[in-house]
C-alpha cells in the first residue's frame, strides 16, 4: 500500500463526501414497485450533477453505473426492470471517479418492512462493519481483521464470505491492500498511516459459499439464503482511522433509524451507548 500525499487525500475525501450524498439520495428512494434500472438511473443522474464518473460503468465491461445486490445476491449485481418487493432486502453500491481518484461505499436498504431474520442480518451485517473498523490502527496487521469480522458473524450465528475482500483504493479503484474478511486468512501488510482501503464484509444467514451468474458478475448465496452487506473507504491516521465516506455527524444508517422507530429489535451492539 502507498501513503498517499495531500493532494490526493484532499480529492479522497472530496469524491468519498459526494459517494456518500449520492449513496443517500439513492437509499432514501428504495420502495416496493421500484426497480434497479431506476436506481441506476438516480445514481448515474446525481454522480453526474456533482461532476463525477460513476466507477462501475464499463468496468471491465460491467454495464451499469452501480451494483444493486437483492437478498440472495451477495454482491455486483447488475441493475434490471424486475420491480423490487415489499420484504426485500437490497444493496447499493456506489464508487465514483473525480479528480483522478475513487471513493467507495454501500449499504443495504429495506425495501419496505422485511421478515424479523432478514433484519437480524442486516443487523449483524452492519455490527460487522463496525467491529472491523475498530481494528483500524497503526501496526495491526490487516489478517487481523477478518478475525474480528468472522468472530461478530458467528456471535449472530451469521458466516462471512471468502471470496470477495475489501481492497485498496485511490488512483485504482482496486489495488492493495487486499482485506479478507474471514479468520486465519493470510492477508500480508501492516496497517500504516495513510493507508486508504475498503473493508466491506459480505454476512449471510446460510452457508458462506457463493455461486457466481452466468453474467460472470453477479455473486448469490450457493443455498439461496439472504445476504447484506456494508462499506466504507477508510484511512489509516497516526492515532487510528478515519472514515473517508462517514454519514454527516449524528446521522444513523437509514435502516437503524427504522428499526429505532419500530422498537422490535435489540440495537445495543451498534448504538452508542447513551
């Protein structure tokens, strides 16, 4: 991994500030009826606007401006016309180019009110995030990781995803480090300030193996059972991490603030404690 100078995590922190607009303009429109088409459509529309390039169109020939990943899919799905269902559950994922870098980030979305195991998982998923986050420092080593990631999924009897890893990321929108999720992976480096890379766990309630579509993109579940997922682009700083895509201050991942007004589940292990 390089250090990146100030310049570019200057343009980092500007093109991961809009990924996160757009990804929130792209989230608060989920609702049953709708379909993927027309959330690529208001991605491609607000990455445009903010004079960005959406980083997945033509990306080794994918045909979108985003991947919109729907409850078995794990990841890269392609958007379609399929109308999405009330109990769904999908993931956005948004990468956008300015300035000569990339920022990276995604999140699941209800689509309307999903079954109680559906929310467990996004649940579980998010905790995973961040759990890993907090490993974030100078001088771990990033195997570490995905100990911590796989010993949270397991703790909501949850298995992690081998096949895909966070990454890093500036001037390539996929370079090193790579970042397993699972535990006793063998993931070389040291975490060192300026380090700038993904984590991004991918959570199902099944088994963890996946299937790959015969698109060659789209990754689902081998036994047809849900999965989420969610990511942030991140840097290593001299005392921890920051987090290049953050939510603005305050702000909670759309599906907590859902769940805070339904008052159904036990949110303590992703809430600040009051």
């Amino acid at each position: 991994p390089v250090r990146l100078d100030a310049a570019t995590l200057a343009a980092m922190r500007n093109v991961c500030r809009l990924g996160r607009e757009v990804l929130d303009l792209a989230g608060r429109a989920v609702r049953p009826g709708m379909t993927t088409d027309e959330l690529d459509a208001i991605v491609h529309d607000a990455a445009l606007a903010r004079e960005c390039y959406p980083s997945p169109l033509n990306y080794r020939t994918f045909p979108k401006s985003v991947c919109t990943s729907i409850n078995e899919v794990i990841c890269h799905g392609i958007p379609d016309s399929r109308p999405m269902e009330e109990g769904d559950i999908v993931n956005i994922d948004v990468t956008l180019f300015r300035d000569g870098v990339h920022g990276d980030l995604n999140e699941t979305f209800y689509v309307g009110k999903p079954d109680l195991e559906s929310r467990k998982l996004v649940l579980g998923a998010y905790h995973c995030l961040q759990a890993a986050i907090g490993e974030v420092r100078p001088g771990n080593l990033y195997r570490n990781v995905g100990n911590v990631i796989e010993k949270t999924a397991n703790g909501h009897r949850l298995s992690v995803v081998r096949t895909y890893c966070g990454h890093g990321i500036h001037k390539l929108f996929h370079t090193t480090p790579n970042v397993p999720h699972y535990a006793k992976n063998k993931a070389v480096g040291v975490m060192q300030p300026g380090h700038v890379f993904t984590i991004e766990p991918m959570i199902n309630q099944g088994t963890w193996a996946d299937i790959l579509w015969p698109d060659n993109w789209t990754a689902s579940t081998q036994d047809g059972k849900r999965s989420a997922q969610f990511e942030e682009t991140m840097i290593v700083t001299d005392s921890g991490v920051e987090i290049l895509t953050a939510r603005p201050e305050g702000q909670l991942p759309l599906f907590l603030e859902q769940e805070r007004a339904w008052g159904e589940l036990d949110l303590s292990c992703v809430l600040p404690k009051p």
